[in-house]
C-alpha cells in the first residue's frame, strides 16, 4: 500500500514538474524571442553559454550529490544529520564560485566591451547568485523527500515570472545596461525562490498539518546546522555515498554540458554563433526539459523509496519489485512513443518552427539542420533519462565507483569527439557528439537493467519495443510530412505553410490513434496515475 501512494504520489509530482516546465520554456523562448529584437547575438551568446555555464557548474557540482546521496532510501531517518551534510553544499558552493570566477575572469576570453559590457560585473552576479541558492538546499530536499508538490511549482513559478517581468523590463528601458540587466535579473530569480521555501517552512513547521503528517521536523531551529552530543555531525554512510556521487557528478557535468565547455574553453564559435546555438539549443530541448526531466527527477525518488539500494532482486519485497519492473516498462514505452514522435515530425517542421520564431536569422544557415539533429538526440535523451533513473536508484556506493570509472573515459572521449566533429560539420557536430555520448550511456544503464532483473521473471525492458503496426505509421508519417516539406515550406507564402501544417496533423492524429489502439496497457497507466 506504502509503494502505491508513493506512485500517486510521484507521478504528481511528475506531472506537476512537467506543467510547471511547461511555463518555463514557453516563458523564456517568448524571452528569446523578444530579446532577440532588442540586444546582439553575441550578448545573447554569452549569457546563455558563458554565464549560464558558471551558475549550472557552481551548482551541480556543489549540490547535485548531496541530492541523490540524501533523497535515497526511507524518509524516515536521522534528519538532522541528514540537512548538516546538506549544509556543506554551502561552502562548496563558495568554493567552486571563486575558483571558477577566477576562470571565467582571468583565464577565457573577455568579450568586446562596446559589444557586450559589464562582463566582469556578470560572472561576480551570476557566481554570488549560485551561493544564495545553495542557501535554501536543505529545505528543497525536505520538501522533495516528502513530495512537497505545491510548494516545488509555486516556488519555481514564481521565481521565474520574476525573473522574465525584470528583465523584460530593463531591456526595454536601458537596453546599454548590457549584462546588468541579466545580473540582476538572475539575482531576484534565485532570491525568489529561496524566500519561498523559508518562508513556507517558516509557516509550516508546528502547524497542526505538521503534526498531523508526523513530519520529522518540529522547529526552524533544526533545519540549521546542530551538534548532536555523542554522536557525530554527519551520517558517514550518506557522507561516504555522496563522495561517490561528486566523482560521478562532476563527469556528468562534463557529458551534460560538454559542447558549452568546448565553446567556451576552446573558442570553436564566435559568440554570435553562440548565441544561435543555444536559442536553437533550446527550442530542441523543449520536450526533454519539461517532460522528461521531471519524470527523471521524480521516478528517482519513487524507485529509491521502493526498492532497497545495493540489494538483488530476490532480497526485495516481490511485491514491490513487480510494481517497480511494472513502472519502469511503461515509463520506458510512454518516453520512447514521445521521443519517435518529435523525432519524425521534427525533422519536417525545424525550419518551419525557426522561421516562426526568430526569422531569417535562425531560419536561414546551419539552424534548420541543427534542430532536426536535435530531434533525433531527444529519442536518446528520452530512453536516457529513464534507464539512468532507475539505475542510479539502485546502485550501491561500489557500483557506483565503478561506473565513475566508465564515466571518466567517456567524458574524454566525449570532449575530443566534440572537437573534432565541430571542426569537420561546425555547430551539428555537437549534437552528434551528444548522440554517441548518450548511446554509450543507455548501453551501460540497459546492461544494468537486464543483469538485475534477470534472476526474476520480470521483463522491463520490453517497454523499448513498440507496436510494429504503429512502427509502420511512424515511416509512412515521416515520409509524408517530409515530402509535404519539399512541395510546400517555407519560401511559398502561407497558404502553403499552413498545408504543410495540415498535413503533420493529420499525420500526427493518425499516429495517435494508432497508439491508442496499439498501446492499451500504457493508455491505462498515463490515465490511471
């Protein structure tokens, strides 16, 4: 009964997460886009790579293995030694804040100041911004490890209309203000959001709500660091789990965004090119930032709350390792279905989506190409995020070493393949680059997979296997929209555009249908949970 109101619970989470990211992205690309009438490509460029890389590695590598060290097992546990080890992320955040704004000053590439001023005032706000987000750590985890729904899309949503109304409006009334207007805007988002857990802890903590969930916390006090008499400050095994972790984190970061750090330490595209990458960057990543992200993040914490870490199959309450092999099917099937639609209708409506959003200058060149590369990298990302999920819910520290090892070879080979493919095919390099990396990591999560379940009759794997009649939609669609492209987008006026459009929705309605048809089991589980 416990796994199944973990599930309800997880899957609200998820689609929570997934509405909320929703908001995001469609907030931000109107950003983008309004932006992009008002400031240069290579302004543009250099927040979205070059600052944005400061903030995401200052706080991935400070926080993100402390995350999955303190989100795994039982809720039920010694939480104050749990949020003194999540303290520490604080000082780790200083450190790599001044360590890595050092390079970020001294060691890269300082651009044109008449181009894009303010530069050094950037990497000390977005830097800073890092740190103060790392302040509100402890609570995201208390509130994440109890399914905290509401607070997470509040918070979040809040941060963000912040964020974009600050800098819609400086960029309107002091567009010369340069990476001021994006310094600060940076500053009210993370400030936002920290206020919002503290002050809903503030509240929380002692209501009868509290009292009556038999929450583990009883006062503010205690979600500061406390000495404990006799006993030590951290749980050595959490602290020990998270070592492992920050070894893996690190090569993560590397693989998760290699191509900003060959752009930025390598100088492979101007700032300008920059700056069209990551806007189509980011319009390709629609799908996986705002579905399969917040499944990624909350099926983690479904799966380390059923099954036990560093256990086999046969050690684990049956019970529960049939719900998690059911799980993990069909979330394997509902992410791969989603991944083969946008890659075979992505590749006949990229120029079109391009030329709709940022006009000749992304629709033009090397941009439609890029995104329909992107469109195939989002079925890797899809299978990705769920096989890394599961297994790294499971592993134990050792095997979590071991893959440390695996992750290191592939974040050097990852790195020089990056460069040699930017070098040979530009920009769309990356992207291929970022396919093999994922293809490597999907082969090893599969593995893993299939060795634990092996010893059991379940099969979740499967999941990775689709109708062969809704295979068969998928190529005819493909091979319509892509002639419907030819004859009708995009230099044809609209009338011929939106023929090209009716032609995807038709194609698309019937891929649907063929799927509601085909994958009855998975239209139970989207609808049910």
């Amino acid at each position: 009964m416990a796994s199944r109101d973990a599930l309800r619970q997880t899957t609200r989470l998820a689609s929570s997460s997934a509405l909320l990211q929703v908001l995001f992205r469609v907030v931000t690309f109107g950003l983008n886009a309004f932006t992009l009438r008002y400031l240069s490509r290579e302004l543009i460029g250099v927040v979205n790579v070059r600052l944005t890389l400061l903030y995401s590695t200052v706080v991935f590598l400070a926080r993100e293995a402390f995350r999955r060290a303190c989100l795994s097992g039982s809720t039920k546990r010694n939480w104050t030694k749990t949020i003194n080890l999540l303290w520490l992320t604080v000082p780790l955040g200083v450190f790599w804040s001044i360590f890595l704004g050092f390079v970020w000053l001294h060691l890269l590439e300082v651009p044109d100041p008449s181009v894009v001023p303010h530069y050094q005032a950037g990497v000390v706000a977005f830097g800073l911004s890092a740190i103060i987000e790392l302040l509100g750590e402890p609570f995201w985890v208390l509130a994440q490890a109890h399914l905290f729904v509401r607070l997470k899309v509040i918070a979040e949503s809040l941060s963000v209309v912040s964020k974009c109304i600050l800098t819609v409006i400086l960029v309107v009334l002091y567009p010369q203000w340069g990476l001021y207007v994006f310094s600060l805007a940076q500053l009210l988002y993370v400030s936002v959001l920290v206020t919002c857990y503290v002050t809903y802890f503030v509240m929380f903590l002692g209501s009868p709500e509290a009292t009556k969930k038999s929450f583990p916390v009883a006062r503010m006090k205690a979600l500061l660091p406390n000495l404990v008499e006799d006993e030590t400050f951290v749980n050595w095994k959490e602290a020990w789990l998270t070592w492992s972790f920050f070894k893996q984190s690190f090569l993560k970061q590397i693989l998760t965004e290699g191509e900003r750090y060959v752009m930025t330490f390598l100088n492979v595209l101007n700032f300008g090119d920059q700056g069209v990458y990551d806007i189509v960057n980011n319009l390709g990543s629609l799908v996986a930032r705002f579905i399969f992200l917040p499944i990624e993040e909350s099926f983690y914490v479904f799966f380390a709350k059923v099954l036990e870490r560093g256990k086999n199959v046969k050690d684990q309450k049956q019970d529960d390792v049939a719900m998690a092999a059911d799980v993990l099917e069909l979330l394997l099937k509902l992410v791969l279905l989603i991944g083969l639609t946008i890659t075979v209708f992505g590749y006949a409506y990229s120029q079109l989506a391009l030329d709709i959003y940022g006009g000749s200058m992304l629709s033009s060149g090397t941009g439609p190409d890029l995104l329909r590369c992107y469109s195939l990298y989002v079925l890797f990302l899809a299978i990705n995020g769920v096989t890394e999920c599961f297994t790294f819910a499971l592993m134990c520290k050792e095997e979590v070493d071991r893959y440390n090892f695996v992750m290191l070879a592939l974040s050097f080979t990852f790195l020089c393949i990056s460069y040699f493919l930017t070098q040979w095919h530009g920009s769309i390099g990356f992207i291929l680059a970022n396919c093999f990396n994922m293809g490597i990591r999907i082969a090893h999560s599969i593995h893993y997979i299939y060795d634990y379940f092996k010893e059991s009759t379940y099969r979740p794997l499967t999941g990775l296997l689709p109708s062969p009649f809704l295979v068969l939609v998928y190529i005819i669609s493909g091979v319509i929209t892509g002639f419907s492209e030819v004859f009708f987008c995009c230099n044809k006026g609209w009338m011929a555009r939106l023929i090209h459009v009716s032609v995807g929705a038709l194609c698309f309605a019937a891929t649907i249908v063929t799927m509601f048809c085909t994958e009855t089991k998975l239209i139970h589980f989207v609808r049910s949970q």
